[in-house]
C-alpha cells in the first residue's frame, strides 16, 4: 500500500496544504444607515475569528471553517446616545456578540496580482437571530497576512431588530444597512 501511495505522490505532483489563520487585531466593521435626520454609521475595530485555508503551490484555492465574531457593544458612533439606542435595539443585554459561521464550500476566482475574489455562505446570527447569508469579498494575499475587504447589504428586520427611533419617533432609523469589513488573517505558528 505504501507503494501504491508513493507512486500515486510521483505521478501526480499536488502540494496543497492547508494553513490556520486567525484575525490579528487589525480588523474594522463599520455598520452603515439612514434615518429621517441624517445618514450615519457605526465601528468596531475589534473582533476575533479563524480560518482553515488551502493553498496550492502559494495559490489560494480554498477557505474552510471560517468562524467570525466581536461584541456588539464595540460598535460606537461617537454619539453616546446613539450608541446606547443601537446597543437596546441589538438586545446586547440578552446576545453580547455578533457571530459568523461559514457552512459548505467557498468559491474562490483569482484576479491579478495575489487578489481573489472570495464566496463563502454561512449563517449569521445578531441580536440572537441566525439567517443564511452569503458574504463576498476581495482576499489579497500580502505575505503572511491574508487581508479581506467586502460589504453586505442587510435588512435589520431580517434579525428581529426593530429600526431604533429618537426624540419620541420623529427621528427614524432605516431599515436598510451595509455592513463594511476589513480583516488580516495571520497564519498560526504551529
């Protein structure tokens, strides 16, 4: 049998190797909305995360158990008020974290340079509501770090979250956001 393997290994030259990563601190996600008054939006620069990753001879090919997270009360405005209506809304009391968890396979497309566009579906939980989601994005590869841009667009009342309102309702959020990220994976010394 070890003859067998060696000489399948000859024959068919394929080094994939899979690699753990895990977000460095370096992350961003900026939630952005309208309301009657003006637009606004909302970072985080705080969140944890891993990834399994398959390369190919330094190409990207695959991403596996992608796992996602930060706690929602680090989403400020720099409007405290804001901040405190947003956190209510969120039911962070009840669900402190947001959560992503990637299911099934990715779809990876190589562009120029180390950039691929990236597909992952998973489910995403906020506010303690968990729906399918399917997130895309740009991975460009920049050594040993793995940076990820994309967005969302998302409805709040797709997560049980009712819109917050200010100054007895004459001031109302949208409904609609777009959730803006920025990541760097690290690979994990083994």
């Amino acid at each position: 049998m070890k003859k067998i393997l060696v000489l399948l290994a000859i024959a068919f030259p394929v080094l994939v190797l899979a690699q753990n990563y895990k977000i460095n601190g370096n992350a961003e996600i900026k939630v952005e909305g309208t309301s009657t008054l003006h637009d606004w939006h909302m970072i985080s620069e705080q969140a944890s995360g891993t990834a399994d990753i398959d390369f190919d001879h330094g190409s990207l090919i695959e991403f596996n158990d992608v796992k996602f997270s930060f706690v929602t009360e680090t989403l400020k405005s720099g409007k405290s008020k804001m901040d405190e209506l947003t956190y209510e809304a969120l039911k962070t009391d009840k669900h402190p974290k947001m959560h992503f968890s990637m299911e099934g396979t990715s779809i990876i497309k190589p562009l120029e340079g180390n950039k691929y566009n990236v597909t992952i579906k998973g489910k995403l939980t906020i506010a303690g509501t968990t729906k399918n989601v399917q997130l895309e994005g740009i991975c460009k590869i920049k050594g040993s770090v793995l940076e990820i841009t994309g967005s969302k667009k998302l409805k709040m009342t797709d997560f049980n979250v009712d819109p917050p309102t200010a100054v007895f309702g004459t001031i109302k959020t949208g409904d609609d956001i777009n959730v803006v990220y920025k990541v760097n994976l690290v690979k994990v010394a083994l």
